[in-house]
C-alpha cells in the first residue's frame, strides 16, 4: 500500500511539473497562439492587452537580459505581426514561446 501511494505521488508530481514547465510567464504568456488570433480577429481591448504582453516580455528581455536594445531597431508594429504569422502557422503553442521565438529572429537579424 505504501509503494502504490508513493508511486502514485510520483506520478502527480511528475504530471504537475510538466503541465507547469510547458507554460512560462504570468498573463498573455499562458495563453495559445490560438486564441491570440481569435482575439485579434475581434479587435478588442482584450487582444490589445496581448500586445502589451508582448511588447513588455521583448522590453524587459532587452533591459535585463540582452543588454542590446532589439526593441530599439523594432517597432512594435513589426513585432506583433511577425507574432500573427507565428500563431498563423502555430495554434497550439504558447504566446511564451511565440514571444521567444520572436527573440531568437530579432537577435538574428
């Protein structure tokens, strides 16, 4: 009895760490790129809040990580469509990861 309660705390230790490790960041990071597209086809408050989302996550990216400015030879504009075309082609992904692979073509450049 004792082996199947430890086994079965593994197991939800194991399922809670992966659900937590496949999201990163608070707010818009948590959310599909899916419903990104859904909430700019709307056009409302809502999307425009993911923006900020966005633009706050390459903001703070370039102050505390990089140290290079890539918000400074970008524009917002450019930034969230490269987004839109991401979450295009990338439903299920996380706004986390649109938003890091928007670092890695921005750093590339």
């Amino acid at each position: 009895m004792r082996i199947t309660f430890v086994i079965a705390l593994l197991l939800s230790v194991l399922l809670i760490s992966g659900t937590a490790w496949a999201t990163f960041g608070f707010g818009s990071g948590n959310i599909s790129c899916g419903q990104w597209i859904e909430s700019k086809e709307a056009d409302g408050p809502l999307h425009k809040t993911r923006e900020q989302w966005v633009l706050g996550y390459l903001s703070a990216y370039s102050r505390w990580v990089d140290k290079s400015d890539v918000v400074k030879t970008n524009d917002g504009y450019g930034a969230t469509v490269w987004i839109d075309n991401f979450c295009q082609d990338n439903p299920f992904k996380y706004m986390s990861e649109a938003a890091e692979q928007l670092i890695y073509a921005l750093e590339a450049r």
